[in-house]
C-alpha cells in the first residue's frame, strides 16, 4: 500500500533555518528520500542548489553525511565510497548520489554513465530545475523549448530538453524511477524499493524552482502536480527493465484526462508569452512521450 | 553567544544545527497564520491531513494537533497555505516592527 | 674515460611487434643477473608497438649497478629474430667492428655475408620451435629459443640461468617447453669466427 | 658464478609500482589506461582477479573519475591507489586540488609524460610539473627500486602529513625499463607501514558535511567556536607541506631502519664534497649526470651531482646547504615554466638567493618529449657553462641541449 501523509516517518533530517529559497521544492524532495533511507546513507553532492541548502562551513542543516564532490564527480566519488563501504564490508548504508541536471545531464553525464555501466552500488538522484538555477539560471540540457534563461535570454532555449532516463536506462540498470515533490508519498516507496536494490539505480525528480520558472513561492508544489497532471513530467518506474507508471500518472492513464500542457506554462514566467507553434510543439511533445508512456505501461502490465 | 577561537580541524567538516543560515525568519514578508477553526486537526485535536507538515519545504511545521510553525525559521513561502484542504491557512503581513527587532547575526546556530 | 671503466656490453634485439623480442631482452637481463651482472636494464624502443612492424629492444649489462637510462647508440651485440630484418632494419647499424651478431635463420654464419670482423653465430630457431610446437596466440615463437643462441655464442649467461629466467616468468609448463626450446637452440647454434 | 637473492627481480618501474601498491595492501584502486602508465593497473587487475591482492578495483571512464574514486574511496576509510601520465594528470587537475585540500592521504603514481599538443607519449616532467601548485606533495625518482621504496615512503608521509603524493617516475626510461629490484617481504612492509586510519567522518552516526562552502572569514560553528575561513585551512595546508619536508626525510631513515636502504631524503648527492661544479636535476636524468660527473672528473673537473627527491615540498635549505660550496650550478629541466626557463632552475635560483648562497647558476632545457640525452651532452653542458663562468659573461640564457633547430 502506497505511503500517505499519515504513515509517514515523523523523523527530520533537515534543520529548519537552512539557506535554500523561501519555496525550494529541493527540501521537500530532501526531507522524503531521507525519511526513506531512514537517515542511514552517504550523500554525495556537487556543486548545485544542494549544496547551498546543506549549509556552509562549520554548520550544517542536514542530519545526514555528506561529501562535497567537483561538479562533474559525483559519480566517480559515490564509486569510490561504494567501494570502500564494500571492503569494510558494510552493507547497512546507501549511497547516495544527489546533483542537479547540470551535474547529472550535462559536465556528469560521463561519470554517471561510466558508473551506471560499472553497476556501481550508487543511488543516483537528479533533482532536475531545469537550469543552472545555482549559478543563476543558466540553461542546461533539460531546460525545456521556450524556457527563457540568462543564457537564452531573447527568444527562449531553441531545444526540447533531453530524454535524461531513456539515456540512463540505455546502461541497463536494475531501477529507475521518476518522481515529483508533488507527491511525498510516491517519491518515498520509491526511495524505499531503491533502497533495497543493489547496484546502480536511478532517480530523476522533477524540481520547480520559484526563481529561476518565475512563479511565486507559494506555488511550487502546485507546480509540481501541474507537471504531472499534464504530462509533461511522468511518473513511472524501470524495475529490471519492467516500465510501470505510478500514483498520479497511472491515475490519469486510466481516466485519460490530462490537462493541458498550456496550463502548467502559463503559470512560469519564464516561458514569456510563448507564441501558438512553441506552445503547440511543446504540447505534441509531451503528447508522444505520454502515449509511448501508456502503451508500454499496458505492454510490460 | 561566547565566542573562542579554538577550532582544531585540519579540514572542513560541519555539524548540523539548527539555523544554519541564520534567523531566516527574518526572511518572511508575509506570516502564515493558521485558523483553529478550520484546522482539520485542531478541530479533532488528533494527527490528521498534516498536508502543511508534509509539504513545508523548511521543515518548520510540526506534526501536531494543531500544526506548529516555528516562525525562528519559517521563510514565509506559503506553500503550506496553498496545499492544505480547508484553506485554515492564510499569510498576513509582518508587522514592521517585528522586522526591526530580529537579529541580523550571520550565524546564529541555537540548538 | 670514465665511460671505459665500467665494464658493459650493449646488445640490441630485432624483431616484429607480436614476436617478443621486448620480453626475450628482458629475459636476457634477468638472466644475466642471475649470472652475475650487478647492472642490468632492458628496453623497448620507446613508443607505440605495432603487430608486425620492426622493433627493437635494448639490454645493457654491467658489472656495477647502472645509474644511467640513455638509449643504447653502439652496441657491442645484435640479436635477430627473424633473418630477413638483417637488411630490412639494418640490424648491424652502430654495431662494433669485433661486435656479435646472433641470427635466426637456415643460413650458415658464413652464408651472411657479413664482414667487419663481427662474431657471427646462426640458428634455425623457427624448425626447433615447430619441432616443439612452441606457440604463443597460435604463433610460432622463437624469441625465448634465442637465448639459448645467446648463451651458445657468447660467455654472459649458460642454460643455467636460462632455465631459472623462465621458470620465474612463466607457468610450470610454459617454462618446460620454453627450457626445451632454448636447450634445443643452444645445441643447435652454429657460430663461426 | 650465480646470484642467489632470491627477493630480486627484474622488473620495469610500472611493475614496481604495482608492487608497492600491493604491499601496501591498498584498498580501492581506481583504473583508467594512458600510456606509459597502463602497465601499473593491469598488474594490479590481474593481482585483485586472481586474489593476490584483496581490494576493490574500479575501471572508471576517466581520468578525472580515476581520482574522484580515490577521494571518495580515502574520505571513507579506505587505502587508495591510481596512477596517470600527461594528458591523464591534466585532467585529473580539479580533483588534485581536491584531494590536497580535502588533506587525503592518496599516493598516486605519474609516469612522466610530455604534455600536448602536439601528441607526444615519450618521456619529460612536464605533466608533472604543471600540477605543482595544486598541493601534492611529489617526489622523483632515480631507478625502480627507488620506485618501488619511494612509493612505500609515500604512503608514511602522506598518511603522516595529511597531503596526497605524487610519486614521479619517468615515462618509458623507468617505467617500461626492466632492472633489478628488491622486493621486501609482506611482513616487513606491514612492519613499516601502519595501517590506513581516516580522518574525515562519513558515518550517519555522526553526520558532518565534508567540504562545504567556506566563507572568506571565520564564522561561528553551533557551541559558539570560531571556526576557520578559507584562508586558515589554506595556510594549514602550507604548514603540512613544511612538516612534509622533516616527514620526508624521516620516512627515509624509518625505511633504511626496516629495508636497510635509503634514498637521501629530500635530495640526494654524488661526489659532491668537493665539487665546484654541481649538475642539479631530478629524476633518471640525475642518474645519468652521476655519469658526467665521473666523466668530467677524469679530465679533472671536480664535479658532482645534486639530485632533487622532492620538488614539492621545495627543500629550499637543504639545497642552499649542498650547495654552499659550490661555484657553479648546472641546472637541468626536463620542463619548461613558460616565459620562465626550466622551474626546478627558477626554484633553485629563488632558494640559493634567499638563503645568500652564491654560486653561478645556469640553466638547459633537455630531454622534452622524448629526446634521448647522453651522460657526455651533460658534459658538453657542463664546459659551456664553465668556460662562460670562467670569462665572467654574466647571466647566461636557458640553453636547449641537442636542439636542432
């Protein structure tokens, strides 16, 4: 049975009084997956929104251990403490990999891929808002078509954001999950079946970030559930190869009746005023991965 | 707060506290304010819905009938008011006063 | 010269990538430790080795530990592992005028026709290791068979050290055809002088 | 006659590398190929495949995930080993100011390898030499048995001062070059070496965020402590890398008591005592100038050789201290500080002048990318300069041995 609000461990492994955003959607997602991990895991973090959250030297606002990594090392670094858990044989703790879409699908593609192909004991998370939000907005590769960012300031980035799971399920991996702080219970039965996998698994959750989309503060987790009540983000996963949608989107499978895309992007400001075709290519877009979703749901049921 | 100027270590390494930023309730503009009357939770004086607890991004909202905010460190995003059922919540605006009192200390770790 | 005082003889290997002309130099230097030589080192021609292509390797064996690394410029030694690189690679470039030459190849020293005094010593070292089946990837080998040659043509090392080279660098079955092999090509060593 | 040490063998440096790994019972060792550095890992594949060695082994993707393995692997408890060339080291270079500022013990092997462009995979110290300033420490080494004991030295001072080592060892000219060496016994090793204890946390039990954000300033920790800014702990970095230079020395001396050898500390002589000319280097080249020495000594040159173990820390002392007699310095770099001649020249320079010593000091590129470099060039090196000193010309430009423009 799925967790709900009530069955949810009341232990905290983030401090009130941390440095995120007022309305980082980064804490919701945090204070989840540790609960999951029932606070016994490594973290290790590049440079992103995360590490500004987990606070500055010599205090810190996550009860949990964390090692700082370069930015395109998180990976190669969740490797080696993997490895060195193994040879001390414990088994008891999870590590832990948590970056943003910068340090996941861009600068630490490469070592998420050489350590997804290695079938590294690494709990890979990306935390994806969409852009650069830690340097100030800067596009990455999962910035959607139209976002307007510091870096595609005029028009709005040129490029659908790319597919980061079907990139990583390429590597054969027992789990991947998507996830969405919209939804604290999905995202912690996930955290707790990835939890009892070996090997390499993965999470990519998505992050709304009042900022860097442009909505108001108060409005992150209804972000959250727009996405997926609209498609644009699916909530699915990957066990041993086996495609299953989740919670909010198996709902809207079944019931055929998601809103539209319009709905979620009117709300950020950083897509401007998009014109007819953007909006109408963004809408197809979301239209292809959501049907392809549904028919190999129904395939692999 | 003392201060003394015996740190030993050879590295970087922090310890979690509480207010690791500072007061960032000092952050907030507008102040979340619950109403016992349409508080599910305080009307039952029981655990639940607790959708305010379960979404605050800054884990400043107890689980509790009714729900605490610590306002030390609640940054006043509003969420809390934006996903509870019975719209009990509101954001009221500060009093200026109350801005002007609060301390600016850059790192003011109160366990 | 200081340089003459240390008593050292430079030999200089030939071969193709694939043959092992870059483990039998080594081979030789470890035997020729186990000899007695206190400075041994050996080398491959530095860089990229590719199948087929010429090689070369060079051990350098002294009486007194060796402190330098240089590459080896005139050595008092070549030893060939295929015949047809005598011309092909210039085998005997720097070589001295009293130096040794150590082919494999059917041909008799004096078939060669090489002059200048060199120290000629021949070995069909390619029959022995088909007599044998000596094989490597499924390849004829001759490069340990050749150290037979060399303890057959010169004074540095006997079957001896040989024998206790291989049984160090290889697996116990290994070592014994390998043993056999350079036995085999020691007796089997025509030199002339 | 026959030898009967049976400890010896002979082996390439890569091979002694790998050996002192072993020895060294490391824990996690992180693979990535580059040539003349590959030898080293397969070694230590093979020896972790079929049980020789009990550690993890990692093929990562990388170089720069080769020393991220390495830091996660030491941050967490655990012995680590990796070794790189040129191209490799270089894009290792953010995760090697990480290791030193994360102050983690890790040994790291370099086969020094000319830098590119153009391609190049022979032998100079540049590589090396372009990661001084990135906190390692880095030792040079003459021959393999120096290889081998140099990296067992590594691991006591790195283990000792908190600062990762960069063991250097000249591509090709030791790596793949088989000599004699001795390999100690297992016990022996364990006898010298202490077993890994780590000093960060990583343990739920007691969460601590390794590495955070520092700011510029000292700022207030929970009980009130001032704790460290930036600066702080890049100025306790600095006094490790000066208690490196006792370390260094110290580790050599725990080792000759153990083994019976040593290798000078932080730098080593031959037939200095008397030498009015001193040819300086680091490396195989320093073994080769011993060579030149003997040669210009027999045309009755009093000459000697100073060869330098340790670059970083620099023994800035100790060579004003060998060098207090000399008259003439002859300098060889196998690396270039662009715009500024040959660095261990420059580094001398700064140190002899700081420390009032006087003698002249000239400076020869040599050896780049491969370059073959005979005792009797040194020699040839070594009468220019002091026909040059001898005519009181002055300061004498940087010359390229066997440049043939």
């Amino acid at each position: 049975m799925a967790t709900n609000t009530l069955n949810l461990p009341e232990q905290e492994y983030m401090l009130p009084g941390n440095r995120a955003c007022a309305g980082c959607s980064v804490g919701i997602v945090f204070r989840h997956m540790s609960k999951a991990l029932d606070g016994k895991a490594i973290f290790v973090v590049p440079a992103s929104c995360f590490t500004v959250l987990c606070g500055m030297y010599p205090t810190a606002s996550v009860q949990v251990p964390v090692m700082n990594s370069v930015f395109p090392g998180t990976a190669a670094c969740a490797s080696g403490i993997a490895a060195s858990l193994k040879k001390q044989g414990r088994d008891d703790l999870t590590v832990v990999a948590m970056a943003g879409d910068g340090g996941t699908a861009d600068i630490g593609m490469q070592g998420l891929s050489g350590a997804a192909e290695r079938n590294a004991n690494v709990f890979f998370v990306c935390y994806d808002n969409e852009a650069y939000m830690n340097t100030g907005t800067q596009r990455s590769s999962l910035t959607p078509l139209g976002a307007k960012t510091t870096t595609t300031p005029a028009k709005g980035k040129m490029q659908f954001a790319k597919d980061l799971p079907a990139i990583v399920e390429a590597h054969d991996i027992p789990y991947i999950a998507t996830a969405s702080p919209g939804y604290p219970g999905d995202l912690y039965d996930k955290v707790c079946t990835a939890r009892g996998i070996s090997g390499t698994r993965f999470m990519h959750i998505n992050a709304p970030c009042p900022p860097g989309w442009q909505f108001p503060t108060a409005e992150t987790v209804a972000m959250a559930q727009l996405a997926v009540e609209t498609g644009a983000f699916i909530l699915f996963e990957i066990m041993d190869g086996k495609f299953q949608l989740t919670g909010k989107s198996l709902a809207l499978a079944d019931k055929d009746n998601r809103q539209p895309v319009r709905k979620f992007i009117e709300l950020q400001s950083r897509f401007g005023v998009l014109d007819e075709e953007t909006l109408a290519r963004l809408q197809e877009r979301v239209d292809e991965r959501w049907r392809k979703a549904v028919a190999r749901h129904r395939a692999e049921e | 707060m003392g201060q003394t100027r015996h740190c030993k270590q050879k590295t970087a390494m922090s310890w979690p506290c509480v207010g690791e930023a500072g007061r960032t309730g000092d952050w907030r503009t507008l102040r979340p304010v619950v109403d016992p009357e349409k508080c599910v939770a305080a009307r039952k004086g029981k655990i639940v819905c607790m959708q305010c607890w379960m979404f605050c991004p800054d884990n400043v909202i107890s689980r509790t009938a009714p729900p605490e905010i610590d306002m030390e460190y609640c940054k006043g995003c509003g969420v809390c008011v934006q996903v509870c059922p019975s719209q009990a919540i509101e954001m009221r605006p500060e009093h200026a006063e109350d801005v002007a009192a609060s301390t600016k200390e850059e790192a003011s770790c109160d366990r | 010269m200081a340089m003459n005082q240390i008593e050292q003889i430079e030999i200089r290997w030939h071969g193709r990538g694939g043959q092992g002309a870059v483990t039998s130099a080594n081979l030789l230097a470890e035997a020729a430790y186990y000899a007695g030589f206190k400075g041994v080192t050996s080398a491959p021609a530095f860089g990229a080795e590719r199948r087929g292509a010429p090689v070369t390797a060079s051990t350098r064996l002294a009486s007194a530990p060796l402190r330098h690394f240089s590459q080896v410029e005139a050595p008092d030694m070549v030893i060939i592992l295929e015949g047809s690189l005598l011309t092909t690679a210039n085998a005997t470039e720097g070589l001295a005028p009293n130096g040794h030459v150590i082919v494999n190849t059917r041909l008799a020293p004096e078939e060669l026709g090489l002059s200048n005094g060199y120290q000629v010593a021949t070995v069909d070292a390619d029959r022995i290791a088909e007599e044998i089946n000596l094989r490597a990837a499924g390849v004829i080998m001759v490069n340990t068979a050749m150290l037979g040659a060399v303890a057959r043509a010169t004074e540095l090392i006997t079957l001896d050290h040989i024998n206790r080279t291989l049984r160090h660098a290889f697996s116990p079955k290994a070592a014994e055809k390998n043993i056999e092999a350079a036995r085999l090509t020691f007796e089997a060593t025509r030199c002339a002088s | 006659m026959t030898v009967d040490t049976q400890s010896v063998s002979v082996i390439t440096g890569n091979r002694a590398a790998a050996e002192a790994a072993r020895l060294a019972r490391v824990d996690v060792v992180a693979a990535y190929p580059i040539t003349p550095q590959s030898p080293v890992v397969e070694t230590l594949s093979k020896y972790i495949e079929t049980g020789v060695l009990d550690a993890e082994f990692i093929t990562v993707e990388s170089e720069h995930s080769a020393m991220g393995v390495c830091i996660g692997a030491a941050t967490s408890g655990s012995r680590v080993f990796t070794a790189s060339s040129a191209n490799g080291l270089a894009y290792m270079c953010e995760q090697l100011s990480w290791a030193a500022g994360s102050r983690l013990p890790i040994v790291m092997g370099c086969a020094n390898r000319a830098m590119s462009a153009p391609w190049s995979v022979l032998n100079d110290q540049q590589d090396a030499m372009s990661q001084r300033d990135q906190g390692w420490i880095q030792l040079y080494c003459r021959n393999n048995q120096e290889i081998l004991d140099t990296f067992l030295q590594g691991f006591r001072i790195a283990e000792q001062v908190k600062l990762p080592v960069m063991v250097c060892y000249d591509g090709f000219i030791l790596s793949h070059t088989v000599m004699p060496v001795d390999i100690p016994e297992q016990e022996q090793v364990d006898a010298y070496l202490p077993p890994y204890s780590v000093h960060t946390i990583l343990d739920p039990e007691e969460p601590r965020n390794v590495n955070p954000v520092t700011l510029a300033n000292p700022r207030l920790n929970g009980d009130g402590v001032l704790c460290h800014g930036y600066m702080e702990f890049r100025y306790l970095m600095e006094q490790a890398h000066k208690e490196a230079l006792d370390m260094i020395v110290v580790a050599d001396e725990e080792f000759e008591a153990c083994f019976g050898r040593r290798w000078g500390g932080l730098l080593w002589s031959y037939q200095l005592e008397d030498a009015e000319v001193v040819l300086l280097a680091a490396g195989s080249l320093a073994g080769e100038a011993t060579i030149s020495a003997d040669m210009l000594r027999s045309e009755g040159i009093r000459a000697g050789v100073l060869g330098l173990r340790a670059y970083r820390p620099f023994p800035a002392a100790a060579v004003a201290d060998a060098l207090k007699e000399a008259g003439l310095v002859v300098v060889f770099d196998k690396s270039l500080s662009y715009g500024y001649d040959g660095p261990i020249r420059r580094d001398v320079q700064a140190a002899l002048f700081e420390h009032r010593v006087m003698p002249e000091v000239h400076g020869y590129i040599a050896g780049l990318g491969g370059r073959d470099i005979k005792a009797r060039e040194l020699v040839d090196a070594a009468r220019d300069s002091i026909t040059w000193a001898e005519q009181g010309k002055g300061p004498k430009p940087t010359d390229w041995i066997n440049l043939q423009l």
